[in-house]
C-alpha cells in the first residue's frame, strides 16, 4: 500500500503514538509534582515511596515506547500500522493500570484525581476504534470498581487521606456504588461523545484523501495533455518552417525567370520556353498547394462529411480504369486482386479514393517500364486490407518509416520522377488513421514495395 493510499486512520494513529509519548512525559512530571504537593498538604500520610516508584515505572515504559516509537519509520507501511496499533494498546492499558494504582495508593475512592479516566478515553477515542474505546471504558470501570470493593471488603489496604475525608467511607457499599457508577457513566457518556467526534472527523478526512487523490489524478492527466500539447506545438512550428520553405522554392524559380525575361536576357526564340518552365513550376506550387490543404483538412472532412459504409473493393474498380491507362503508357501492367465477400469500412467514398489513387500513382510513378504493379482487397478477422505492391526502385529500411512524414522523398525517388510533393503518402496515412485503421510499407531496394493498409470492417 502507497502513503498516499493510507486510510486517515493508519497514517494518524503513527503520528499520534508519537503525541501520547510527549504527552505522557508531561503527565510523569504531573504526577511528581501533585505527589510533593501533596505530600506538603498532607504530611506522613501517603506512601510517597511506593507513589513514587509508579511515576517512574511510567518513566520508564514511557522511554521504551519512545525507543519503538522512532524506529517505527523503518517498517513498511502495513507494518508499521500493525506495530503502532500495538503500541497504542499496550500504552492505553498500561497507563490505566498505573492510574488505578496511583489512586490505590492515594485514597482510592477518596482521591479526586480519579477522574483522570476521563483523559485516557479520550486518547483511546483518539487513537482507536469506537469498540476498542468503549472496550477500554469498561476496563477503567473494572479497574477502579475491582480497586474499590477489594479495599472495602480489606483484600487490600485502604490508603485514607487523613483530614481530607472521614476514613470509613470507602467501606459504605451506597458511597462505593455511587462514586463507582458516577465514574462509569462518565467514562462510557465521554468515550461515546469522543468516539463519536472522531468517527465523524476520520469520514471527512477519508473524504478529503479520495478528493485530494482526484485532484492529483487530474493534475497528471492535465500535465500529460500539457505534454502532448507541447509536442504538438513543436511540430506545428517545425511543419510551418518546411512548407514556407516548400512553397518558397517554385515561386523564387518563377521570379529568377520572369526576371532573366523583363532584363532582357533571353533572346526572343527562347522565351516560350522560359515561360513554359515558369509555367510548370506554378504547376507544381499549385499542386502542393493542392495537398496542403487536403493533408490539413482530413479530420474536418471526415468529422463534417457524413461518413458512410464504403466498399472499398467497388472504389477500387473504379479507379482502376483510369490507373490501367496510366500504367500501360508507360509500359506496366496493372492487375487486380479482389476476394469475394468484402465488407463495407467507415469511411468517405472520396478519402479511400485518394488512398488507392495516392499509391496506385506512386507504384507506377517509381516503377520502371516493363514492371508490374498489384492492387489487392482480402479481409481478416477485424479489418478489411487493401495493398498496392509493385517491382520498382524499391526503398532502403532507413527511410520506410520517414516516407510517411511531410515532404520527405528518397534521392533515388527524386531522380527518377522530378515532379512530387512528398505529401502523398501523409495524405494516405492521415485518412487511413482517421477512420482507427494502420498503414505499413514492405519493400527491399531495386525489387519493389508493398504497401498495406487496414481499416476496421463495419460488422
Ligand atoms: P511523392 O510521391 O510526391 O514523392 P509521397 O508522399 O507519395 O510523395 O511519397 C514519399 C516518398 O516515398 C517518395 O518520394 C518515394 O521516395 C517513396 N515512395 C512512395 N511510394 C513508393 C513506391 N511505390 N516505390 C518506391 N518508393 C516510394
């Protein structure tokens, strides 16, 4: 069990065993001084020896509770309560033996500090259970009543504090009862008001402890969500920084251009061709401009648009016919595997379509003539699975995870198609994952890629 976890009970009754030792020390120096105070008002009359000795007996099992009490730390928390509910018991008997034998040797029933019981259901309301205190009431009863009639009947001395009280009351069974009976009354009225008290007192600091715990369970959710927003503001501030740089490139190339024109650098037969360049590179801008704001729009869309049951086998198909032409003029073949029976996925009917045409285009784009490339549909158990694997350029294992972030493209890629973005393959996999479905690519250098995604099936 943690500290923290503790019940109020546990952790007081360790800090309060510490409390009735300090306590107990003042109540030592207490008893010497009432015992040579009393000694002066009646002189010869108490057995100051004996007295005495019960004060220091207290002394003595007080300074071994202090010892116990500081290596108490030492234990783990369960035990550490087990060993100071220990502590607690035997220092709430041990003190009402010596209260009722330091009454004993005071005047029994005729000592006015007998009402010093009332102390000590206090501190076991305190310290202990509502039982254990009306259990420890009873025992003060029994003491006191026990010391009262064995002195009545002469089992044991009767100390009489000559020219205090007359010396033949402790005798009369009427004054035995009613000093007996006004003492247990008050004893079990007090342990029942104090344990009442502090049954109430522990219910609101258990109370307190559960929501101190929720405010601490908060804090750490909302320091994680702080953590996460910091990230998120990171790599806000880091994709700003590569799409100005980005959209920088085309429009500075513009410009260079445009300017050779207007400062009359380029004779008049080549302008068209300088002019088609800047034509293309605004093409290119525009394109990334394209992808932008569909790679930002992903989760709006696919919150707004009304998501519906999608085959994504039938979008297939229809992209097919397109992507076949694509391929076939630059001299690939394109196949199609589709298993019978595939379930709809959640989704829009527009984003699986970016999906298939996103990596039906980068299949064939990174494939030489002559190459093959598949698309396939099957299903498992929870997802429908889709994959598009071609025998192209391939890509090494150090950039299969990076090709999925903004703008990244691998050198060999750049060589072999100048035109790209490097945002296609964020698209796919900000769709795939917006709709709780993964994208993975499997792919080895110079023999080809397969890239394979899942979406969980509409059951
Ligand atoms: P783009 O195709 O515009 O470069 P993508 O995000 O679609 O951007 O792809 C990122 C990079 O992943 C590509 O530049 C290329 O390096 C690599 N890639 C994607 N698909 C394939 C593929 N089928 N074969 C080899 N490399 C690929």
């Amino acid at each position: 069990m943690s500290e923290l976890l503790m019940v109020p009970a546990h952790r007081e009754l360790n800090e309060r065993i510490h409390w009735l030792i300090r306590l107990r020390w003042l109540a030592v120096v207490g008893a010497l001084l009432t015992i040579a105070g009393a000694n002066v008002l009646l002189p010869d009359i108490l057995p100051i020896g004996t007295l005495v000795s019960i004060a220091l007996i207290i002394a003595v099992y007080n300074l071994f509770f202090y010892l116990e009490a500081r290596k108490l730390d030492r234990y783990e928390f369960e035990a550490r309560y087990r060993q100071s509910l220990i502590m607690a018991h035997a220092q709430i008997i041990l003190d009402l033996i010596s209260l009722t034998l330091l009454l004993h040797f005071s005047g029994g029933l005729e000592n006015p500090f007998m009402f010093f019981y009332v102390l000590h259901m206090i501190t076991a309301s305190i310290l202990l259970s509502r039982r254990a205190s009306f259990l420890y009431a009873g025992l003060a009863t029994a003491l006191f009543c026990g010391m009262l009639i064995l002195e009545a009947r002469g089992i044991i001395p009767h100390y009489n504090l000559k020219g205090y009280r007359a010396p033949s009351r402790y005798a009369e069974p009427l004054h035995v009862f009613s000093v007996s009976f006004a003492l247990a009354s008050t004893l079990f009225f007090t342990t029942y008001f104090a344990s009442s008290i502090m049954a109430r007192l522990r219910i609101k600091a258990e109370k307190l402890l559960e929501a101190n715990q929720a405010c601490e369970l908060q804090v750490q959710k909302l320091a994680e969500l702080n953590e996460k927003l910091k990230k998120a503001d990171e790599m806000r501030t880091q994709f700003t920084l590569l799409v100005t740089h980005e959209l920088r490139a085309p429009v500075a190339a513009i410009h260079s251009y445009l300017k050779l024109i207007l400062d009359g650098y380029v004779p008049p037969e080549r302008q068209r061709e300088i002019l088609e360049r800047s034509e293309r590179r605004a093409r290119e801008q525009l394109d990334l401009i394209a992808d932008l704001l569909e790679l930002g729009r992903i989760q709006q869309k696919a919150a707004a648009e009304k998501t519906e049951p999608v085959q994504i086998d039938e979008v297939l198909r229809s992209v097919s016919d397109m992507m076949r032409t694509h391929a076939e003029e630059k001299g690939l073949t394109l196949h199609i595997k589709i298993d019978p029976h595939i379930p709809p996925v959640k989704a829009t009917q527009d984003h699986i379509r970016q999906v298939w045409m996103n990596l039906l285009s980068n299949a064939i784009k990174y494939t030489k003539p002559g190459g093959t490339v598949t698309a396939s549909v099957t299903q498992n158990p929870n997802y429908v699975v889709g994959s598009v694997e071609d025998t192209g350029i391939g890509i090494a294992p150090e950039y299969q995870a990076k090709i999925f972030e903004e703008f990244f493209r691998t050198k060999e890629a750049k060589a072999m198609e100048r035109q790209g973005t490097g945002l296609g393959l964020s698209i796919v996999k900000g769709i795939v994952e917006v709709y709780g479905g993964r994208i993975w690519v499997e792919s080895e250098v110079g023999k080809g890629s397969k890239f394979t995604f899942i979406l969980p099936k509409i059951t």
